[in-house]
C-alpha cells in the first residue's frame, strides 16, 4: 500500500469514507483527538462541512466529532472504495 | 455468585460512614440528568475554591432511607485534562484537591449508544483502584439505534456492577440505589495489559510517585499512566509538582522512547482502545441495520449551507421575541408591585428619612433587580433547553467560523448573544468554553454587546434627538441599529485585540461533539434556570440592594432646607456635588453636572438615568411615555443659555451608554467568574475609557463640522 493513495481529511470529499492512516504525535489536539478514538486504523466518513466551510462534522465509532480543517489538514486518511 | 452481584448484596450497615461517591462521565450523557434524579432538590451548588468550576453536592437516599453523599465531577472525555473544568475531576478523583476529600466510590454514567468512547473514560477510571458501578445510560436509544447489549455480559466481563438506565425517566433508579448502598461493592476484575514498550516505565513512575511524592500505591499506577498519556507533565500534575526525582525518570524513559521513535502516548491510547474493542464485540450487537437516523434528518437541514443561517436566525429571533415580549407583563407585574408597595408603606409611615430609606433605597433598589429577572430566567431557560435539545453545540459549529476571524471559536457564539438581553446570564454561559483565555476575552467583551437596560436611555436619546411626532420610523430604529452595531462591532475588535496582546495563546480548538438530538428534560432545564437565577438574585441582587442605598443616601443628604423640590434636593445633595466634581472630565464630552448625576446613578442599572434625569430636571416620566421628560430635556440649559441636549450631545450620550461599564451587577459576577478583582476592574478601565474616548471623538468632531 503506497503512503501516495493517503490524503489529508481536509481533503476528504463530503459523504465519503476514509480509514485514518496517520497524525501528529505532539500537540494538545491530537491527544485529544486520539482520546476520543480517532487512532490510525479508524474508519470515519466525513459527514458535512459547516455553513462557511469550516469546520468539518465526521462520523467516527459511531458518533459525530467537529474539528477544524487547521486540524484535519495534519491527518492523513486512505479514503475508502 | 448465583445472582448477579447487585441484587444479592446487602445493604451498608447502619453505623458505616456515609459513602461517598463520584459521579462521573463524557459530557452529554446524561450525567446531569441522573444527578438530578438521585439527589432531586437535595443538592448543594457552589464553587471548587480557586477555581471557578461549579461544584455540585448531593444527597440520594438508599432504598432503606440511608443517605449517600453524590459529588457531580464536571464531564469530561479523559482524565488527561485540557480545561479546568476536567482537571477538577482528575484532581478530585486523585485526591489532590485538598477541600474534597477523595470519592470512596465511583459512579460511571456512559452513553449506551456510544459505548466504545464513553467506555475510554471508565478505562481509565477503572485503573484508579476504587470500587466502581457502571451505569448505561439511555438503553432506550440504543435500542431505538439497533442496538443489543448484553448487560449481564458487561458486568461478568468488567466484574463490577452494570446497571441498565434511563434517567430521564426514572427507569433503572432502584436497581442503581440498591447498588449504590451495598456495604462491599468488588474492584474491577478487568485485566488490562500496559504494552510491554511501557510496562517497566509504569512501574518505575509509580514507584518514583511513591516514595518521592508519597502517593497511595493504587493510585501512582494511575497517575504514572496519566503521565504518559499526556505529554505535557507539567499539566498532568497540576497543582501538585513532581519531585524531580520523578521527573528525571520521567525524562530519561521520554528521550529513550524518542530516539527509539515509540510513541508511547499513541501506544497506550491505542492499547486501551484495543481492550475496550475486544469488550465491546462480545457486548454490544448491532441487531437492526437502521437507515439515517432523526438527528441525521434534522442536521440535513440544520447544519445546511444555506437552511442552517435560516434555522438559526429563527431560533435567535424566536429567543429574543420571547424575552422582549413574554417578559413584558411580568416585568410589569413586578414593577407595579414593587410600586405599590412603596405606596403602601409611604402612607403607613410618617414622612422622614428611615420611610424614605426603605421606600426609595431598599424597595427600588431589590424592585430594580427583580423587574430584571423574568428576562434573566427566560433566558436562562432557553440556553438550558439550547443545551439538552443539543442545539447549542449546531450554533457553535455553524458560528465557529465566523468567531475565529476574530480568534474565537464557535462556543462564544451563545455567551455573546445573551448579553444582546443581559451581559450576567451571558457572562455565566460562558463556562462552556474550555480555554480559560478564550473563556475571559468573551468575558471582557460581553458586556460591549447592547443589553436591554440600555434600551431606555436609547429611546429616550433618540425622542430627543429627533422630536417631533412624524419623524419616519426609519431614522429612530436605524439610530437604535446603529447603536446595537456599534456595540457589536466594539466586542469583536476587543475579542480580536485582546487575543492578540494580552491574551494571546494557541489558536482555539473546534473539537466539540454533536450529540444526537434529544428531547429536552424539562425539570433538568427548570432546575437549572432556577439554579442560575438564585445566582444572579444572590451576586445581583445584594449588589444592587447596597448600591441602591447609597445611591439614595448621596441623593438624600445633606438636606435641602425645608419645602425644597426634589430637584433642587438633588441639586445640592451628595450626588449633586459629585455631578459637579465630575463635570471637568465630562465637559470634553459635552455633558453638564446634571447628565453626570445620571451617569453616577447608573451603576445601579443603566436605565435608571432616565429616572433620574426625571429628578433632575423635575418631569414626570414613565417607561411608556417619554414626552414630558424630554420636553424637560430639550428646554434644559447651559448656565451660558446654550442648549444642553443638543442633537450631537444626544448622539454623545448613546455613544457613551454603548461602550461605558456603567452596571454594577455585571462588575459582581464577572468578579465572581474570574475569581478576583483584577479583570472586572481592567474591564470596567478599558470599557468606559474607550466610551470616553469615542465620545469625545464624535462630539468634538461634530462641533468641528458645526453641530
């Protein structure tokens, strides 16, 4: 599996499904991030963006979590077939 | 065991001490709600010192009639705390916090629609050694989701006692109580295996914890844990230091993993989160495939690019019509009320200082904020019932956009909308937002947002700025939006300044959870609304009683000699005399002694200017009809013979009422909020500095331009 089909979740487009490949080790929000189950081997789907285009609503172990693109840029995802 | 373990224990000996237990879970899972249900009206609120996180103490009653003392721990998805909110709960259920002793039990609330998440907590509560009851919460949505599970399951597995519940309806309450007064309640069965990358570095932590910081045994393993879980120690230790002998442990095992490229947080996060996959298969099926669920169908429309700005402009306006309107005839119930009492008491009383006291300080002054509260309590109910419905957290996603322009996030999209009503109501919402800096920047900016006290020196200011009755309806609410702009616009510079300079820090995250729609528990909400009145009335109220009375005595003494008019009582009073040491600092601005006896009388509330400038210039005025005061107002002198209400003054005057800090309450609660007197002091500097400065601004610039 080459790292070249990951792409960021920002890019991720809408109603599709991604499996979380990679993240930041540092940082406050990653830590909160990997807390709440977003952990590499996750799968999510990319729920809607905000009116304004930021931030982003993704479905992960079945519940709805919104975080920025400023955030969702940093992690990458294998979008799902 | 033949029965499953709550049912055949027995109840905790008459002379036990009293147990104590901690309720704690995510947010939105109904934490609240079964707080509620336990302790009903036996609860205590106040506040953790040090800190203003609110600390809610209750008492539930076993089925035998023996109390149990309930402490609600704010909620939080793990122990690695970000805000002070959350490190309360690791801190109270570490033992750290030295005014609450350590919980002897442990109450887990989880989400039963959601229990791989919920479940990450109790993992890490489990570690702490306490004797824990599990309680699923909302069974019936999960069902409703599809979902089967197995409870007896759980708990074999777990090796403490589940409980099935539905709080909202009381249903699974006895079996809970019946659970919580068991004398002897069993430690976790559940083996968890720290990944072997980590194992030796837990033990050493926790040996570290033992001896140099003497920690209890049981719980160095779960603060060695916490360590390693968040990176930022000095976080994780919070009010308690690390002996450096711990610390250098710490270190040595960090840079090891860093040059072995381990991510140990990563790992321990992931191995949990294993160990909490492999529960959830044998407990949790998913029976029924179901199609999308309600929330989904609501947020379709509720988060839409376009239906959403719709949905949520309603929502506001549906608020803001309700306060300006359902409070109307209580306000004016009270207000009649409040007034006739005086009247009685005024005839009962022969006339003299001790009848005026009571009469015109303490009646007015517990009448002024009394006629305040039907707008505060509707309020209040509907950012509680925001909150249950699960609304609250759509505006924030939908404003989070917007708030960020100014370094915001969405949270402090409700807490400034309030203050459009009442800055105290909004300032208290404000305890959602996590950072504590982006927590006091809405703080600091709230009050800028026009409440509705300012409304009557608006409207007064406008009938005598544009008098006549066929002025087009247009000019006096496009002045009054203007105002509300001007305000609007103020809060969001100084957000923006502020995050800049004094309170810069990271950029505010936006990593919030939508929960699913729910029906609101309208006693949750009731309970709250009243909670955060008895606030208000409590900070507010003696506030303003005291402020009222010395505001009466600097009007009432010295005395006028006999058969003065109030008027010139006023004129020559303690108050008077203020207006006149003012005047030099308020002349650049275009207003006399007399506005500045107003501007003075106006820390009781800021509409009471216009009542006091009905003194001042002696004319009868009520709320309804404005025109003979501003008949007085406009025929009002200079000594020179220049007018002193003129068009530009007016105009000042509003400038000065949008930016000023004129109102003692909010300077109560936002002391109260930030816990000292240095923020509402900068607040009310940097408010009224501001209003001074614009309004000398526009007023020597509009005598420039020849107004």
């Amino acid at each position: 599996m080459a790292t070249a089909s990951f792409i960021s979740l920002s890019q991720l487009p809408v109603g599709a499904s991604a499996i979380l490949r990679d993240f930041p080790k540092a940082g406050t929000a990653f830590l909160r991030l990997r807390e709440m189950g977003l952990l590499a081997g996750t799968s999510l789907t990319l729920v809607r963006t905000a009116p304004m285009g930021d931030p982003i609503e993704i479905k992960v172990r079945g519940y709805h979590l919104t975080l920025r693109k400023s955030e969702a840029d940093h992690i990458m995802v294998e979008p799902s077939a | 065991m033949a029965l499953p373990a709550h049912i055949s224990a027995t109840a905790a000996g008459a002379n036990s001490r009293q147990p104590v237990y901690a309720l704690v879970g995510n947010p939105n899972c109904g934490k609240s709600t079964l707080f509620n249900a336990l302790t009903g009206l036996k609860q205590k609120v106040g506040n953790y010192p040090g800190v203003t996180v609110e600390k809610k103490v209750g008492t539930a009653y076993s089925q035998h009639g023996q109390p149990i003392t309930v402490i609600d721990l704010p909620g939080t998805y793990s122990l690695a705390a970000r805000s002070p909110d959350e490190a309360v709960t690791r801190d109270v259920l570490l033992g750290r916090r030295a005014d609450t002793a350590q919980p002897d039990r442990i109450l887990c609330i989880v989400d039963a629609t959601n229990l791989e998440r919920n479940l990450y907590l109790v993992h890490q509560i489990l570690d702490l050694g306490r004797p824990v009851i599990l309680v699923l919460n909302m069974m019936d949505l999960a069902t409703r989701a599809g979902l089967e599970i197995r409870v007896d399951q759980l708990e074999k597995l777990l090796g403490i006692p589940v409980i099935a519940c539905e709080a909202l309806y009381q249903r699974g309450l006895i079996e809970l109580k019946l659970a919580m007064s068991r004398a002897d309640l069993p430690l976790a069965r559940h083996a968890w295996t720290v990944p072997a990358a980590i194992a030796p570095a837990v033990s050493e932590i926790a040996a570290a914890l033992v001896e140099g910081d003497r920690k209890s045994p049981l719980v160095a393993r779960a603060e060695a844990l916490l360590l390693l879980t968040d990176q930022d120690s000095v976080r994780v230790a919070g009010s308690t230091p690390l002996s450096p002998r711990t610390t250098e442990i710490l270190r040595a095992w960090q840079s090891r993993w860093t040059q072995e490229g381990t991510d140990w947080a990563g790992t321990l996060v992931s191995s949990r989160y294993d160990a909490i996959g492999a529960l959830a298969a044998e407990v949790v099926q998913l029976r029924t495939e179901v199609g999308p669920s309600a929330s989904d169908k609501i947020d379709a429309i509720a988060t839409h690019a376009l239906w959403g700005w719709v949905v949520l402009g309603a929502v506001m306006t549906l608020l803001f019509f309700s306060i300006f309107t359902l409070a109307e005839t209580p306000m004016n119930w009270i207000d009649g009320h409040v007034a006739a009492l005086s009247d009685t008491i005024k005839s009962a009383m022969s006339p003299g200082d001790l009848r005026d006291l009571i009469t015109d300080g303490a009646i007015g002054g517990v009448g002024g904020v009394l006629v305040f509260l039907p707008q505060i309590l509707i309020l209040f109910f509907f950012i509680g019932l925001l909150e249950s419905t699960g609304y609250m957290a759509r505006a924030a996603f939908i404003m989070d956009r917007l708030m960020s322009r100014v370094g915001l996030n969405g949270k402090s999209f409700i807490p400034m909308l309030s203050s459009y009503a009442c800055a105290i109501p909004g300032i208290m919402a404000t305890r959602t937002i996590e950072d504590p800096k982006d927590r006091l920047v809405t703080i600091l900016v709230a009050p800028l947002m026009s409440c509705s006290a300012r409304l009557p020196v608006y409207l007064l200011m406008i009938a005598a700025l544009v008098p006549g009755e066929r002025v087009p309806v247009f000019t006096k609410v496009g002045i009054m939006l203007f105002m509300y702009g001007l305000g609007t616009a103020g809060a969001f510079f100084f957000a923006w300044l502020f995050k800049r300079t004094l309170l810069k820090g990271e950029p505010p995250l936006m990593i919030m959870e939508l929960p699913p729609y729910r029906l609101p528990g309208f006693k949750d909400v009731a309970l709250h609304m009243l909670e955060r009145a008895w606030i208000f009335v409590r900070r507010a109220g003696t506030v303003i009683l005291g402020i009222s009375i010395i505001l009466w005595f600097l009007s009432a003494y010295p005395k006028a000699p006999e058969g003065a008019t109030p008027t010139a009582q006023l004129a020559q009073s303690f108050a008077g005399r203020a207006g006149h040491a003012i005047e030099p600092l308020i002349k650049p601005i275009g207003f006399d002694w007399q506005i500045g006896i107003g501007l003075i009388s106006s820390f009781a509330a800021r509409e009471v200017f216009v009542s006091t400038m009905g003194v001042v210039f002696n004319a009868e005025s009520s709320a309804e009809n404005t025109a003979p005061l501003r008949t007085a107002l406009l025929s009002a002198k200079w000594p020179d013979g220049r007018a002193l209400f003129t068009p530009l003054v007016c105009f000042t005057l509003m400038i000065f009422y949008v930016f000023a800090m004129q109102c003692m309450s909010t300077i109560a609660v936002v002391k109260r909020e930030t816990n000292g007197w240095k923020w509402p002091i900068f607040q009310t500097l940097y408010m009224t500095g501001t209003a001074w400065i614009l309004s000398f601004m526009v007023y020597q610039g509009g005598r420039a331009l020849g107004f």
